[in-house]
C-alpha cells in the first residue's frame, strides 16, 4: 500500500489484459485505476476501477483499513472505468453513503437500476465534507471529461483529487515518459473539451496544491507547474512545440515517395522539427497527438473513389472530434488521372476552428515529376521557417 499522505493511502490497480481502451486506444503499458482511501476519524474511498478488478480493490480497501470500514464512497466520474464496481463495493458495506453530482445519481439510475436512495448525498458545487480533521471540498468539473464530475480539495493535505484530469496511458508498475501518454490520453479522451479544462483550471489556481491524485497514471508531487502548463496549453489549442507534421497514407509507395522528399527539403531548408506519420499503419492516436502538439500540418493522401482514401478520412473525423483549431494547414494529393483529395480533404478541414491554410499545395499524378517536385519545394520554403 502507498501512502500518498498523512492518512491518505493509494489502493487502486493495473490492468494489463485490456486490449484497446475505451474500445480504441491501444495501451502498450496497461493502463492503471487509481483509488485512494482517506482515513480519518471518518473514512472515504475515493472512486472505484475497472469491472474485472473490482475484488482486487476491495482486498486493497480491507488491507487499507486494517479493518475499519469505509464511511463514503465518492464517485467523481460515472465512466465504467471508475464505475463498474461501484454496486461490488455498496453491497460489501451496506453502512457505507455514496456521494456524488445529481449527474452521477441519474447515471447510476441508468447503470445498476439504482441512485442508492437512503444511502446517498448529492453534492454541488463548493460542497463540503468533514472527515473529522480533514475537510473536503467538491469542485465541479463538468466535460473532464463527462458531464457529471466532480473534482475534490482535501486542503488540509494540499491534495487535489482531479478525476480523468492529469491522467495518462500506462499501469503504475511500468516507467514510462509522462508528456508522451498524458498527452495521446489527453487529446484522445478530453481535447474536446478545452473550454470545460480551462474553467477547472482557472478554479484549481485558486487552491494551494502539493499534490494531484488523478484516476489514471503516476500521483504528481513535484514540479507541478509543469504538468498545470501543459494542460494550459493543451486546453487552449495553443502549439506546444514548433514542427511541421506530415500525415499521410499511400497505396503503391508514390505518395510516400512525395512525403519523404518533402520531409527531406524541410530539414535541408532548416525546419527545426518534422514528424512523419503513416495513417495507415501508425497508431492514429498519436497522429492526434502529434497534430495537437505542433503548428504545422501536412495532410497527404491518394484519391480514392472520388474522394479521400479512408485512412484519411478516418483521421480528420478524429481531428473534428476532438475540436483541432488554431493550425496552419497543407494539402498533398494524389490521383492517376482525376485528383481529388484536396478538395474534399478541404471540405472537411474547413469545418475546423482558425484553420489558416498554405499558398502552395502539392499535386501529383502517379509519380514525382518536375512539376510535383517544384511544388514540394515551394512547400517546404513556405513550412520550413514555421510561419
Ligand atoms: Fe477514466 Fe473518463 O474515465
């Protein structure tokens, strides 16, 4: 058992056997459920985990407790992640009160047929909650990243219990870059919701933290400003690093062929920083990812019956989902004999935010020619300085 701080003891779990979480975030590392208890002359557990661990968390409540039995159960966010062993823990302390938003009780309702009514306590905005020493304060966090969370401040521990907030990829038991996951994690399961992220945040800069418990990845303690920062930027769609990303996907190896003599010319013309991504065989997340990140985006594809080969597509629906904005924005396409990529690559960049897109685009017709290459390196002029 980790002891996170003075009363405050870690009992969540990893989860190695997950194939794709949420369905379709590959998890190289696992990924970890975070649960915390605090002890007190009350006991609250802060949140549940996965389904198919909810036995291991109880015997990580008991071993906890030393056996105490827990008062509350706080559930900051419904998602069956946190959730699904909500009715495992309610059914194992039949004293135990379950807290939560009027948004958590309507999805209990529609998860287990139950708000626990006689066992409840709705909790708003500024709501507090004595433990006997410590007091916490619930801060609601609607969209971080369902509408119904809540955040919760324990002041007299400086410990800020941030929900999906703060989370990354990856089990507890495996070492890995923070930036990296949190950042595929961010922009895969919030980037939405940037406006919801920055009003926590403007909320969260009120309170003294020493400490984030997030329910996924590592408990922060140190250096928080950096992490605070990047969500800053992450939230505002600003760019966090300058580079130029080019995403593509080819059929035969011609467009590939463009992608690299572009990616080439941009570092002969002295681009700081290119990223190449195939759509088709790279991970699509951290193609997100690596948009969100840099300023510059290179969008290359074939034209396929008409219009953008799926790969593509595939990939700017997911940047229209997460809401990408505020980017400067290139075309590279392809086709035999009627290109058409562009035009409809544009169709659906057009539906973005603050989109400011390129003077040279990059037309090829089966393969390189003068023509194409004196395009490509038009294009990389324009990209290589990051203007
Ligand atoms: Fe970790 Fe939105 O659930």
């Amino acid at each position: 058992m980790r002891q996170i701080a003075d009363g405050i003891i870690y009992v969540g779990v990893n989860d190695h056997e997950l194939d794709l979480f949420e369905g379709q975030y590959i998890v190289p590392n696992g990924m970890a459920y975070n649960s915390y208890v605090i002890v007190d002359e009350k006991i609250a557990v802060m949140d549940g985990v996965d389904g198919n661990f909810g036995d291991e968390w109880i015997a990580n409540v008991q071993e906890a407790l030393d056996g105490r039995t827990p008062d509350y159960l706080i559930v900051q966010h419904m998602e069956p992640d946190h959730s699904a062993s909500i009715t495992v823990f309610m059914d194992k302390y039949p004293e135990a009160v379950i807290v939560g938003s009027v948004g958590a009780f309507n999805m209990m309702q529609n998860y287990f047929g139950t708000k626990f009514e006689g066992r409840n306590m709705v909790v708003k905005e500024g709501a507090t909650l004595s433990l006997g020493s410590k007091e916490l304060t619930f801060i609601a966090a609607p969209n971080v990243h369902w509408p119904e969370v809540i955040f919760t401040y324990d002041a007299a521990d400086k410990v800020l219990f941030s929900a999906d907030a703060f989370g990354k990829f990856g089990a507890l038991d495996v070492e890995e870059d923070w930036d990296c996951e949190a950042r595929r994690y961010y922009f895969g399961i919030v980037g939405k919701f940037g406006a919801p992220v920055q009003k926590v945040l403007a909320k969260a800069a009120k309170l003294d933290i020493k400490t984030i418990c997030p329910l996924h990845g590592p408990i922060l303690t140190e250096n928080l400003e950096h992490y605070i920062g990047q969500y800053q930027t992450w939230s505002a769609y600003e760019v966090e690093t300058p580079g130029v990303v080019i995403a593509y996907s080819s059929v035969y190896g011609h467009t590939k062929a463009a992608v690299e003599l572009l990616a080439q010319k941009l570092e002969e013309k002295g681009c700081p920083r290119v990223v190449v991504t195939d759509l088709a065989r790279d991970d699509q997340a951290e193609a997100v990812e690596d948009a969100f990140r840099h300023g510059h985006l290179v969008l290359a594809t074939t034209t396929y019956c008409g219009g953008v080969f799926p790969a593509m597509d595939q990939f700017i629906h997911h940047l229209l989902d997460h809401a990408f904005q505020n980017r400067k924005v290139a075309f590279m396409e392809n086709g035999s004999w009627m290109p058409a990529a562009t035009k409809g690559m544009r169709a659906l960049m057009d539906k973005c935010a603050n989109i400011t897109y390129a003077q040279n685009n990059v037309t090829v017709k089966g393969s390189l020619n003068d023509d194409s290459r004196a395009q490509i390196d038009a294009l990389a002029e324009e990209f290589a300085t990051l203007d």
